[in-house]
C-alpha cells in the first residue's frame, strides 16, 4: 500500500511538471477523475506529490512509512518558515522519519510545532 501511494505520488508530480494531460482543464481535473477525488482533494494530492521530501518518500516508497505518516509529516514540514536552513529542514525530516517508524499518526501530529 505504502509502495503504490509512492507511485502514485511519483506519476502525480511528473504530470504536474509536464503539464497535465492535454484532454483536461488541469491537472487536478484528471487527478480527481482517475482517483474519483473532490478537486480540492486532488489539489492537495498534487501539493503533496510536489513537496520535496526526499527522506520521507524514500521511506515511503520502501514500505517504511504508512501514507498516514507521510501525509502528517508533509503537513508538518509545509509550515516550516522559509528561512530554514536546508541542514535543519533535512534533520527535521530525518527526526520526523524515525519517529513515525516507531509511533503512531498521532505522535507524529503532536511533535513539537505540529
């Protein structure tokens, strides 16, 4: 499950890049249609198909982190200030992997900031 929510993830994010199909209004119109999502639904699955999260998806993709873990830390990391240094956004991702590898959704949700 976790594997074809990466996929998923992956084939969202390169439409996205190229585009969008041409039959469609938006990427978000064929994202809700193929996934039978709302188009708010579907403009956060690309949202979240675009953030880079190398660490997280990595994990993700390797079936170590639920997709309820990953949409919670990609939640979490999407407020982080803009200022942040790539090393500290990088450590905070690595800490927020760990942690959702050993802990519930809800843990995740509660980290510090969250």
């Amino acid at each position: 499950m976790a594997a074809d929510f990466a996929a998923q993830l992956e084939s969202i994010a390169e439409l996205e890049a190229r585009g969008g199909p041409d039959d469609f209004p938006s990427t978000a119109a064929f994202v809700a249609s193929a996934l039978r999502l709302s188009l708010r639904e579907a403009r956060e699955r690309i949202a979240l198909a675009c953030q880079e999260l190398p660490l997280a998806r990595s994990a993700l993709s390797e079936g170590n982190l639920s997709p309820r873990h990953f949409v919670e830390i990609a939640r979490l990391l999407a407020h982080a200030p803009d200022w942040l240094p790539s090393e500290t956004a990088t450590a905070t991702e690595q800490a927020l992997v760990t942690v959702a590898g050993q802990a519930s959704v809800e843990t995740v949700r509660k980290w510090p900031g969250g």
